[in-house]
C-alpha cells in the first residue's frame, strides 16, 4: 500500500512540514528529512523549487530563489534522496510546479519518484483536467498520487470531482492567499472547514496556508485530519539554520 | 491548417490552462462567459463607441511615402501610435473593463512592462470610477518614469514587482498573486495574448480590430482587402494578434513577427523567444518559452520593457512552429537605428517596441509592388530618454 493511503488510517491528527530542497544549504536535504521524521513529524513536502513560484508568497519565493543559487535542479534533488528509504519511512511527497517536471519529462520524472520512493505529488499548476487527460495512467503505473488543492471559492461541484478523482487526501488551502499571508483564523475559516467536513468526502483533508503555531495547528486540524506548515517552517530555518528542527515541532504540538 | 483557438484553449500544442485551483474559479468564470458577453448588442455598442469616441478609432492607415522610397517597396503604417495613451494596448483595457463590469467585478488589477498597458488601465479604471492596481518591475519603473507618473495621475497603485528579474514576467507573478489573494471582486487584465485560456483569445479578439481596420482601409487605398505582408513586434504578442487576426486564414497573406534579439540572439542577453525557447509553461499557458535545460525560466533581455518577456503568446507559438509565420529578431541597436530613420523620413517618432518591427528592412527584402503592412503599435514619448542617450541627442 502507498505510504500515504497506510498514515491516513492511523488513528491521530497528522502534522506534515514543507520545506525548500536546496535551502538553507545546498546538501542538507537528507538531514532536513531524518531530523523531522526524528521529531516526530507524519509526512514531509520537500519543495522543488522554480523560478517563478505563482502560487506562493515571499517567505517561500525567496527561499527558492536561494535554493536555485544555491544550485539545486532536479537530477541533483533525485542524487540527494537515492537512499532515502534506508532510513526514513514516513511518507515523502513532491511538491513543486509543472514546468521543471514537464522539462525533465513526466514519464521519466515519475519513474525517478517510484525508483527512490516518492509517495506523492503536488504541482499546483498542474490542472485536474489535463492531469486526467495527459498524465493519470501515468502517475498510476508508478503508484504516485496526485494531491489537488481546493480553496474557499472551490465550488461544491467542483469539490466533488476532486475528491473523485484523489486517492490520498485532498489540500485545504485554508483561505484565499497565497503562501504565508494570512496570520491566524476568523470565523470564515472556520465556516469553510465545517462546510468542507459536512460535505463527507470520501478523501481526509489536510489544511495548508496560514498555519504557524499551536494555535492554528489547533484550529486546523479540529474538523480535518491534519495540517501542513510551510512559510512559518522557513521562517524558522532562516532565523534558526536547520539544526534546530525539533524546537519548531514542539511549539506546533 | 487552423489558427483558432480550440474549445479547450488551444493552438495547435500550445495555451490552455496551467493554473493553480486558487484561480479556476475565476478564469472558469471568464472562460464560460467572455465569448457570450462579446456577443451581447449592448455590450458591443458601448465597446465600438468607446473605439470611436474615446479612444479615437479607426486609427488611420498611412502611406509611409520616403520609406516606401528609401526600401523601394510600398509601406503601410498602421497608426495605433495615435490612439489615445499612445499605444494598442488601450483597445484591450478598454474591452476587459466592460467585461469587468459585466462580471460584476469592482477592483482591476494588471501587470505592465513599458507601462503603456498600465497606463491604458489606469485610464479605463478612471473613466469607469474602478480602483486600480498596477505591478510593474522595479528595473522597468525606472526606465520608463514618464509612464508611471501618468499611472500615479490617472489614480492608480502602482506597486514596484521586487523579485526575480524585476521586469515584466516578474509584474505578471505579483499580478497573479494579488488575484489569489483577492478571488471575489477582483478582474485581472492581462495585458497581451497570454496567459491561460481564455485570456489569449479574448485579447485577441478585443485586439482584432486592428485588421478588421487595416481590410476595409487598404480595399480604399490600394482597392484589394489583403496586403502582401502584415508585419508586427512579439511582446506577449497582442498587437501582432490583433494585426494578423483577419489574415490568418488568408493564405496569400504572409505573417511577419519580428521579437527583440536584445544585444544578439547568443549573447546571452536577449528576449528572441522563437530562436531561444523550448516548449514550456509560463503564467498559466503552454507556449515557447526561455528556460534552462533543468526547466527554469530564463531572465530575457530587451532594450524594450515592452518586449522584456520570456515566452510568447501560444498563437504566436503555434504560427512559428507550424511554418505559417515567419519569425525574425532585431537587435537593439537595429530598432533604434529602425526608430530614428523613422523619425527622420516620417516625422513619427516610434515606440522603441515598434522600432523592432520597423526593422525588418534589415532582414527582409520586398518586392516592389508587395504592399507590406506594419504595425506601428505605439507612440515613442515615453522613450525619449532612452533615445537621447542611445544617440547622444
Ligand atoms: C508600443 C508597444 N508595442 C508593443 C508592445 C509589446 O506587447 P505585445 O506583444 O503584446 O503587443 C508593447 C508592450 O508594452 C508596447 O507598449
């Protein structure tokens, strides 16, 4: 079973971290995974970054910029995580936007995934549409699943022909933003995730967008199955390197 | 061969809709109405009396006699330099805040390179009492000052775009941005034929009455409705959109798109998306692009703002690769020289992005009796600094 599908049965809320390969540092992906797998994180997002990140705010396009300076493409991010799976077992998605992977070719792109056991994708740009056109059958082949996100404007309709066509979890961007823009939740956060939990969607939904302490961690996952954190993790290597990763844990949960 | 767009948004391979689900609901909106609103009788009579009224159309189609002379073949300048705000561009704002409108939508956002579409948004934005934000690159606001005080007169935000190369692709993303953040009452006018479907087709469409003018026109002066050649600069590609609509499907008509080859196509410095780029996706659209092997976007180069652009639009894509379209470039110093001869033997001082049209007599020799028209997309007011330095006037 995909590793994602196994950690959506457990019995617990979920806390998944994003974070930008290539940044602070070049090579510390490999230890940006171990230490938060360490500190007890379910699932990471490791970023793959672009140079032009549309749906992200500055937190995030500025640690991409510096993570392409720094020199990561995607040939060296596949070398960084070759052996990844001799030690780390929690669920490892891909998230990053369409064009480097259409670059690299989305056959082989998803070969290389299933090769070192890459569970998920996100391509936020990548549209339902021509996914299940183009490019379906071939995430299938390499047991990869595709997240979609839906946002507070995502009609009902629409919400419905996501969920059937996940099979991991659907992202809640919580509110109409980009990344990291927002600071806590009002009530029309609130009003959207209870209308989403209403809606008995066959897929658990993961919030992401705006999630940066235990407060909102709290609120996040009162009617979901979990949340994602990922500018306020940045924010948090920048201030503090990436040596420090268990005390931005223990503050979320 | 077709050169329509297709139900899903595309050109051949190229368009369609990359976007984020933050903006489906959005440009799903547009893409189910825009055609049908264009078509309403009211919507098209206050569209055609703004043309006329407002911005002061047709714009004429002027016999270029001495330059006629000097390339000894027979010139038509097609003068969207002087509709009001000095360029194309207005033809554009001027649809897209009717359909704001009719959208029901209050607040108009737009990104802009040379300033002329911000300023030709700013202007529409007051004339319908709309709030109005413009992004502009930081690098581009201080290469063309005169643009951005017009922008800051007409009431409009003009917020510097700090990231990346600090140009026109870089305006487009905060543009792009701002639309996530503010999904309810916020129409984005983009500003040449790119971006996702059904932005390409509607600025085209809206852009089309540049040939739809240039038939009737050239059927007075020289009694037939097509010329030999229509020829136009590649931004994004609206102006040359709008130049080649009507003639697409007219084979005897040959398609001239000229791009900007900054200091040369391979010296690393240049905006020559047809000669530089690969297939790829920019700003929601399918199309060439400029772009590392690893599949990063390229930062172009252009003594142009207007032509400061990475990829191109997807028709444009899919006339080059097809073969219907002939595609050259012109160096910076090839349109200045175009610019200034334009100046001398006219009397009409050219935007620099016309300028890089103008050029194709250094690439391109015509027949005596061809009847070659070119898209004289804008005024060259707002580059008169850039002239006075380039030439030590
Ligand atoms: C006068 C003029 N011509 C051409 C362009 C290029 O845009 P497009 O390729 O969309 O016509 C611009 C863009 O700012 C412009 O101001």
């Amino acid at each position: 079973m995909n590793r994602i599908n196994q950690k959506m049965q457990e019995d617990k809320k979920l806390l998944s971290l994003y974070f930008t390969a290539g940044y602070p540092e070049l090579n510390n992906t490999v230890k940006i995974i171990k230490d938060l797998e360490a500190s007890g994180i379910d699932m990471i997002e490791i970023g793959l970054p672009f140079s032009d990140p549309l749906a992200d705010g500055p937190t995030i396009q500025n640690s991409s910029t510096i993570a392409l300076k720094n020199g990561m493409t995607t040939k060296l991010l596949f070398e960084q995580l070759k052996d990844i799976r001799k030690t780390v077992s929690i669920p490892l998605i891909i998230m990053g936007y369409f064009n480097p992977m259409l670059q690299y070719g989305v056959e082989a792109f998803c070969a290389k995934c299933a090769e070192i056991g890459i569970d998920g994708l996100i391509m936020p740009d990548l549209p339902l549409a021509v996914y299940q056109d183009e490019y379906e059958a071939i995430f299938k082949k390499h047991n990869l699943k595709n997240i979609f996100l839906i946002t507070p404007q995502t009609s009902d309709e629409r919400i419905k022909e996501i969920d059937n066509a996940s099979d991991a979890f659907i992202y809640m961007v919580s509110s109409a933003s980009v990344t990291g823009s927002k600071t806590g939740f009002g009530q029309e956060q609130t009003d959207y995730f209870e209308r989403i939990a209403s809606m008995n969607l066959k897929n658990p939904q993961i919030i992401g967008f705006g999630i940066n302490n235990n407060e909102t961690y709290t609120q996040a996952t009162k009617e979901t199955k979990g949340a994602i954190i990922g500018s306020a993790f940045i924010k948090h290597l920048t201030e503090n390197g990436a040596d420090t990763i268990s005390d931005f844990v223990q503050k979320i949960r | 061969m077709n050169y329509n767009v297709t139900e899903k948004g595309y050109y051949g391979t190229f368009g369609g809709a990359y976007i984020p689900e933050m903006l489906y609901p959005n440009v799903e909106n547009l893409r189910k109405n825009y055609l049908k609103v264009m078509a309403e009788p009211d919507f098209k009579a206050e569209f055609d009396q703004l043309l006329k009224d407002y911005v002061g159309r047709p714009s004429p189609l002027y016999f270029a006699k001495r330059l006629s002379e000097k390339y000894n073949t027979k010139v038509y300048l097609k003068r969207e330099d002087l509709n009001h705000t000095g360029a194309h561009k207005v033809n554009n704002t001027i649809g897209q805040i009717l359909m704001a409108k009719k959208l029901g939508k209050q607040r108009i956002i737009a990104e802009t390179g040379a300033g002329q579409h911000g300023v030709a948004t700013a202007t529409v934005c007051a004339l319908m009492g709309m709030d109005c934000v413009v992004y502009m690159g930081e690098i581009d606001i201080a290469r063309q000052a005169p643009n951005v005080a017009r922008m800051k007169m007409l009431g409009a935000e003009v917020r510097p775009a700090l990231s990346g190369s600090k140009t026109l692709k870089d305006a487009t993303n905060e543009a792009i941005r701002d639309w996530i953040n503010n999904p309810v009452d916020t129409h984005y006018i983009i500003g040449s034929a790119i971006g996702p479907h059904p932005y390409p087709d509607m600025v085209t469409r809206f852009q089309s009455i540049i040939s739809e003018e240039i038939k009737w026109q050239l059927k007075e002066k020289e009694g037939r409705e097509n010329p030999d050649y229509v020829v136009a600069c590649i931004g994004g590609g609206s102006n040359a959109a709008g130049t080649y609509y009507h003639f697409l499907h007219e084979e005897e008509v040959g398609i001239i798109a000229v791009e900007a080859a900054g200091k040369g196509i391979n010296s690393g410095e240049s905006a020559a998306t047809s000669a530089l780029g690969k297939e790829g996706v920019i700003h929601g659209c399918k199309t060439l692009l400029m772009q590392t092997n690893d599949g990063q976007i390229t930062e172009p180069y252009s003594i142009s703002a207007g032509l400061d652009y990475p990829g191109v639009g997807p028709l444009h894509a899919h006339l080059y690769k097809s073969g219907r379209g002939e595609f050259y470039s012109a160096t910076d110093d090839e349109a200045m020289q175009s610019g200034l001869e334009l100046t001398k033997l006219e009397g009409i001082i050219p935007a620099i992005e016309s300028s890089h049209a103008l050029a194709i007599f250094k690439h391109k020799t015509f027949k005596p009796d061809d009847v070659v028209v070119i898209s004289l997309s804008g005024r060259g007011d707002k580059d008169l600094d850039n002239y006075i330095k380039y030439f030590n006037l």
